[in-house]
C-alpha cells in the first residue's frame, strides 16, 4: 500500500472510522427552499461514500428559521427534515462499506440575511458581522438559553435521523464564533466578558448535547485556528477555546481558518491570510500548522483542512503528526472516488480539483447551486448512467481544448469510434495559455489529466492537421462534434500602428514581444492576468476598463489578489475609461469628460473572444450531422466548456 498511515482506521467515540480522510461539510444549494433533501443532494453524498472517504460530515444545516444562510440549505428543524435525511443515512449505511456520516448544525447569526430569511439576524451583539451587513438582533439572555436549546435539539433529531455523529459549525463569523470573539461580543451578562463567558454558550451547548445523545456518541466541532483578521482571535486564543470544549466533551476538531469582519491581516506572501476561499494563489496544506499546533496540546483528533488535493500532502501530514485526519472538500467534488483510486494506487486518475472556484464558492455567494469546473457529473450523479450505446458510430472531434477533450473520451466510453484531431501540434487548446500567468500553474493539473486520460484510450489523436473538410468528407464519420473554440477580438483605435499592437494570446503563446510600457486594454480576467504577467517580467503596464471595476464577473478574493498584485507592482489602473485614439507613443484614454495622455509603446488587446465557427456552415452544407460545443458556440468558462463536451459525448 502507498500510503499506509492515510489507510489507518481510527477510533472516535463508539465509531471507528476505516482511514483518515474526512470529506469536509460544503454547503450545496441542493435542498428545496424549504430545506428538504432532495434526490440529487441523496445521490451526491452516496456517491462520495461509494469513493471510500472514512468519514463524510454532512453540509451545515439549519434549525432556525433566522440562522438559514443561503436559501436552498439543507434542513434540520423538523420531522420532516429528519425523515428526508434518515433515507440519506439508511443508503449510505447500506453500502456495507463502513463509511461513516455526520452531519453539521450550522446558524448562520449575524452572516444570515433578512433577504433568504424574512427575518432580521440575530447575533450576541447589534452589531454587522461586515461593513454593509445587516444590522442584527442583540439576543436576550432568554434568548441565549432558546438557541442553545435549539441546538441541543437539533443534535438529537440528528441521532434520530442516523447519523453516526454532530459537528457544530463554530468558524467563520458565524453565531458560535461571534460569542467567541470581543469584536462581535460586547455582552456584560455571563455570555460575554472574558474568555470563560465568551465561550459559555458553546460549553453550556456541548454539556446539553452530550447529555442527551450520551458521552460515547461522537460530537465535534469545526473552528477557524486563526481568524486572519485585525483584533480578531489568533492561534493561541483559539487553542484555549479548544481546550475548555475538550473539557466539555468533544471528541474531535476541524481546525480551519479565517473570519468575517474587520480588516485582513497579512500580504500574498501567505495569500491564504488574505484570501479565505483558498482559490488556486494560495499553497497546499497552507492550514496544517494551525491543526498541528493544536494537536500538541489537544487529546481528541484534530483533523485539518485547506487545499489538501492530493493524497501524498495527506499522507505526509499524518506521518509528520499535524493531524490526525485529514479534510478535503473541493477535491471530492472534483473526484468523489480520489480515495479509492488513492488506495489503488491509481493517483493518475484522479480527476485534479484545480481551486478555480468558478462552479463552487462563485455559485454560493450568488445563491446558485454548486457545480465544477472540473467534473461535469457533480449534482448530477442519479440522472447520469454512463453505458455502452447500442450502436457504434464513428466519431470526430474537432478541437483538442477542453471541450474537445471531454466529448472525445465520454464518446469512447459510450463505445463509439472516436478520432480527436487538433490543428496545432499539442492538444490543450487553451488551458495551455490559461496556465501560464502568476498564480495559475493549477490549471495544469487539469491539461494533464485530461490528456493522461485521452492516452488511456484507443481514440485516435490527429495534431497539426490544419485542413479538415478534405478528410471528414472521405471519412464520412456519423456525427462531428465542433469544439473549435475562439479567437481573441482586437479593436480598430484611430492612429494604432499595426506593429505595436498584439493580444494577450499572442504574448501568452510567445508569439509577440511585447516593449516598453503596455496599455492593456481591457480589465476582465484575462487582461488582468495578462497585466499581472507583464508586470511580474518588470515591465511598466497601464490597465484600461471601461467598466467601474476591474476583474468584473470574478469571485471576491481573485479580485482582492489583483488589486493587491497591481499595488505591489505599480500597475497604473483607469476603470470607467475608454481608448480614444492613439498619436505616436502617447494613448489618449476618456473618463467622463476628462481626457487623460499616457505614454505607451505596445498596445494588448484583452477584450474578449469571437467563436471560431468558421468550420461549421462548411459541416452543414456538406450534410455533416454536427453538435457545437465550448467556446466556437460562445466564448465563456472552463466550467461550460467541460459540460458541453461531456453532454455531447456521453448522449451519442
């Protein structure tokens, strides 16, 4: 066995777990508004506990009405709830492979939102968990004592349901954590003041739940080891809270990070103190030493978490004693089957969460459904059933990007003859450029499974064929698949020297150099990865947006990484400004009625991309039965391009 310290059961309370890989609780928006599971969310946890993972902990959920935090979260708060979850239980404990669930009770408190709730949040004090939160309810101490009775309640209608343990959600600015902490806490009754009132209501809560559900039923609870925030809690003070919910009963921890508030402490040299979702900037295990650091001085298993991909970082962590379990979430929406292979020795095959938190973070903030860019198949494992077509048909892809990829290995699998054919010597399409900018390399990971995957196949791969209407009219295949992709759109600017001017795919692919100072025209996600490249190579780069803001569209903390990147390096930035014209080496840019010069002597065209569907009419005209996938149907993201390549693939 490879990793034979991560394949180590583990007793925790009355269960033992079978290794040491937790799959962390994730909110998923796959409940009914109501808070009532639903078959997809049923299939999608069976389907990680059919991966292997040792122990799965269940999404948080709400008791109360006031604590739900997004609004199709998962429920706990009535006999409904429980029945709809003990079927979850019943299948899961009915694999007969000894993988263990709990579930975690979550309240949202002063991170909840009128909006999702009708109700105003409550929280220890009246006071906004951020700037631009609502202002919520100061609790009562009648008010206090309901919730912890409330929690307490929920524990046992957990048991009820079949879980074989409870976590308590107490990271993260959510209500526990808001007692916690003197910013959020200015109580002067027993629930606030020191540290012994500040963490009554969770030991009060622990003494209640082990009372009811008994000392041996596993209880656990999930903190932030540091809050990464200004006057915020930091390691040793979390330590202490720890210690004093040992003492109450609990018989395990999750030691994550980060909290809501105040200002972030911290620069990108430890990017994860500064950016809380863990996007692809930031390192692997960037949170084991806050796990490791309690584990010194707790007695119950301390598990950890944070970009924790692959399973030889796990194996390490346990060997070198950081941790006693180990916690992946992303990754096992990416692959719920990466234990397995793990244990199989099939490391290859793991399809790589690559922290791109497109599908997954972007979607919660935006109260959507979670799904990823990696694994068309998440949230969708009961309506997929992958076998073998009734009729072999010949296959060709057109198009070696991701798109293409996905739809020529979800054909073959269906049984079909599939040729792949890409006119550019490699295939990768344009993951190979994506990876190249600061903070990207994660992309990688991707390309390189995909193509490992491709090579594990009898489809046949054609590179640098430019030409191809020729040979699909001699082949006569019975369906082609168009993924083609896009090009990138360039502007006529009165007065721009064609020799000056280039796009970012052309400085990405090595094409063009670039010389002198560089306008970069257009702030989205590629121009800003572009100014973030030039300006890493030393060179003087001016950002022009015509819209407010720069990196629109993008989750929060890659926007926060950009603007820290571009003060670092002196990125010159104009949003709400358009390109006039061009004189000689001066750029006149419009902000309102303001014109503004600046001297530049390249001009990068980052403003978007045109499908490259030339081929397509060609196709139809020539009676060629065609489905356009990914970028040549419209340029978007990975996340579409994946989808439409597995949905073309695996219909046929």
């Amino acid at each position: 066995m490879k990793y034979p310290n991560l394949f180590q059961p583990l007793q925790m309370g009355i269960i033992r777990l079978k290794n040491r890989l937790v799959m962390s609780p994730m909110t998923m928006n796959y409940a009914t508004e109501e808070g009532l599971a639903t078959e997809k969310l049923i299939h999608y946890y069976l389907e990680r506990a059919k991966g292997d993972v040792g122990l799965i902990i269940v999404e948080g959920t709400f008791f109360r009405t006031e604590g739900k935090g997004y609004r199709n979260q998962l429920g706990l708060s009535s006999k409904e709830h429980a029945k709809r979850l003990r079927k979850l239980t019943e299948m899961i404990h009915g694999l007969n492979n000894d993988v263990k669930i709990f579930i975690q009770i979550h309240h949202a408190g002063p991170r909840a939102n009128s909006k999702v709730t009708g109700l105003q949040p409550v929280a220890p004090s009246g006071l906004p968990a951020y700037p631009g939160a609502e202002v919520p309810l100061a609790l009562t101490e009648k008010g206090v004592k309901e919730l912890i009775e409330a929690h307490i309640e929920a524990a046992n209608r957990a048991k009820e349901a079949g879980f074989d343990g409870v976590d308590i959600h107490c990271a993260h600015g959510y209500l526990v954590p808001s007692f916690f902490s003197p910013l959020s806490n200015r109580r002067s009754d027993a629930y606030g003041g020191d540290l012994s009132g500040r963490t009554r209501f969770l030991l009060e809560m622990i003494h209640g739940i082990k009372e009811g559900l008994g000392k041996d039923f596993p209880l656990t609870i999930k903190v932030s080891g540091d809050e990464f925030i200004e006057g915020g809690l930091g390691l040793e003070e979390m330590t202490q809270i720890v210690l004093l919910a040992e003492q109450a009963g609990i018989d395990g921890v999750m030691v994550s990070a980060g909290s809501v508030g105040a200002k972030k402490v911290g620069d990108l040299s430890q990017a994860h103190k500064v950016l809380r979702t863990l996007p692809m900037m930031t390192e692997h295990g960037c949170l084991a030493p806050l796990a490791a650091h309690m584990k010194k001085a707790l007695r119950v298993p301390v598990i950890t978490v944070g970009r924790i991909s692959h399973p030889a970082l796990a194996e390490e962590i346990i060997v070198h004693k950081k941790a006693d379990l180990v916690a992946m979430g992303r990754s096992l929406l990416a692959d719920p089957y990466l234990p397995q292979k793990a244990f199989e020795g099939k490391e290859d095959e793991i399809r790589p969460c690559i922290a791109c938190n497109e599908g997954c973070y972007k979607r919660i903030f935006e109260q959507l459904d979670i799904q990823c860019s990696v694994n068309p198949m998440l949230g969708r494992e009961k309506e997929i059933l992958i076998g073998h077509a009734v009729e072999s048909k010949k296959i060709f892809v057109i198009g070696g990007g991701p798109a293409g990829l996905e739809a020529a290995y979800a054909a073959w699998e269906r049984g079909h003859k599939v040729s792949l054919i890409e006119r550019n010597k490699e295939l990768g399409g344009q993951l190979n450029l994506a990876s190249l900018p600061p903070g990207r390399k994660e992309i990688k990971r991707f390309t390189n499974f995909l193509l490992n995957r491709i090579k594990r196949t009898d489809v046949k791969v054609i590179t640098g064929r430019k030409g191809v209407m020729p040979f699909i009219k001699k082949s006569q295949p019975d369906v082609v698949i168009l993924a083609t992709g896009a090009h990138p759109r360039s502007q006529d600017i009165p007065g721009l020297q064609k020799s000056r001017a280039m796009t970012a795919w052309e400085i990405l692919a090595d094409e063009k150099k670039p010389k002198g100072a560089c306008l970069v025209l257009g702030a989205g996600l590629v121009g800003c990865e572009i100014a973030d490249s030039l300006s890493e190579k030393g060179m003087k780069v001016i950002l022009v947006e015509v819209l407010p803001e720069i990196a629109a569209g993008a989750d929060a903390d890659t926007k926060a990484y950009f603007d820290m990147r571009f003060k670092k390096k002196g990125v010159e930035i104009h949003t709400g400004t358009s390109l006039q014209r061009v004189k000689g080496e001066t750029a006149i840019l419009r902000r309102g009625d303001d014109e503004i010069s600046v001297e530049v002597r390249t001009l990068v065209f980052a403003v978007g991309a045109e499908p490259n569907d030339r081929l397509y009419n060609e196709l139809i005209s020539s009676g060629s039965s065609v489905i356009k996938i990914g970028d040549c149907v419209k340029p978007r993201t990975l996340l579409e391009a994946v989808q439409e390549g597995f949905q073309a693939g695996s219909t046929l």
